[in-house]
C-alpha cells in the first residue's frame, strides 16, 4: 500500500468517525429528551391516581386502604394482582375480573 492510499485510508476512517459521532450525540440527546418525557409522565401519572382515588372516595364515602391503592397502582401498570396470576403482565392490559374483583369488590 503506498503511502497516498494509506493516507487516504485514514481520512476517510477519520470523517467515518466523525460522521458516527455526530450520531451518537444526535441519539444521546433524543434519548434524555425522552427520559424528560417519562419523568413528566410518571408525576403526572401518580397525581391523577391521587386524584382518582380521591374522587372514588368522595362518591364511594369509603377510603381504600394503601394497600389497595398499591395494588391498583401495579394493576394499572399492567400487572396481575390477583392470587392466580400474581405479577404476570396482563396482555394488552387487558381487564381481569379476578383483579376487579379482589380491588373493587365488597
């Protein structure tokens, strides 16, 4: 290999490098966007459960226990809470009459 082509090698390793920088930086920025994003919806998302769970006491008349208000928590992060599927995601969040019954039911 002569030395032009191996000159040339190298540049164009260096602009390849460069070129995948500018990526890297592109996609690291998209990505604390999106983390900003999450953070603003889980706030969200926690102060409507503490709305929702103040209205259904209003209209209820009854307080749920904490422990029912966590375990609506993790249903509503679409998991199981009930005996028999405890912890598996529901598909598609799908409802569960056994999960509706065990939090909602007398």
């Amino acid at each position: 290999m002569e030395k032009r082509e191996l000159y040339d090698k190298f540049e164009e390793l260096s602009q390849n490098l460069m070129s995948m920088l500018a990526e890297v930086e592109a996609i690291k920025a998209n990505f604390s966007g999106i983390l900003d994003e999450n953070t603003a919806l889980k706030l969200e998302n926690d102060k409507l459960r503490e709305h929702l769970s103040q209205v259904v006491q209003e209209e209820t008349g009854t307080k749920m226990s904490h422990g029912k208000v966590n375990l609506e928590a993790i249903y509503d992060d679409g998991f199981h809470i009930c005996p028999d599927f405890y912890g598996q995601r529901r598909d598609n969040n799908e409802a569960c009459g056994f999960c509706a019954e065990l939090l909602y039911g007398d």
